[in-house]
C-alpha cells in the first residue's frame, strides 16, 4: 500500500456529520464495522486557525484506528490530496434512519 494513498471518509455520529481523512480503511476483524487506521490532519503552519479543523483533531487527538458502525457511513472516496477535516451539522428533518440490518451468513 503506498504512502501516498489518502480515503475522505464521511459518516453520521450523534447528529452529525463527520468529514475524516485516513491512510487506511477496510473492514477489519469487527463484523458490520469499518477499521480507519492513520487519520490526517492539516498541518499548523498558517496563523489562521480553523475552529472546526481544530475540534475534529482534538476529538480524534490520541486515536490510532477507529472502528465505524457500517450503518454509519456516508460515503468512502480515495482522493488525490487531503481535504480540510471538519464536522457539520445533519441538515434536513429530525427523523433519523434506523439501522440496518446486516447480511449474516446462513448455517448451510
């Protein structure tokens, strides 16, 4: 896997929505959840400081590798260079979606 590969993964969590950049992603050992190894975060080179940048990073400051609920999951793209990571509001009613259920295999 080369260094240079870089996944925006977008999912739901508590009413909002998260917008994460990691090196790794797959499914894992944990069934129905989806492993993020290796998150990245904007550099603090500039003067002007991102307040939502800032949140994201201190939520996830100590986190190696994350495991996310597949239900969760928005969207996972591979990207060219890393975006600014931030969190959103969920916009739209306040109905929520409920999970899922997930493919288990059969006992044949």
């Amino acid at each position: 896997m080369s260094d240079k590969q870089i996944f925006k993964v977008i999912f739901m969590a508590q009413g909002q929505v998260y917008e994460i950049y990691a090196r790794s992603v797959g499914h894992g050992d944990l069934f129905g959840f989806v492993e993020v190894e290796q998150l990245v975060f904007g550099e603090r080179s500039s003067l002007v400081v991102d307040p939502s940048e800032e949140k994201i990073k201190s939520e996830f400051e100590n986190v190696r590798r994350t495991w996310l609920p597949m239900h969760s999951i928005v969207r996972i793209d591979e990207v060219d260079k890393q975006g600014q990571s931030k969190i959103s509001r969920l916009e739209g009613s306040n109905v929520a979606q409920f999970p899922l259920p997930i493919y288990t295999p059969s006992d044949n």
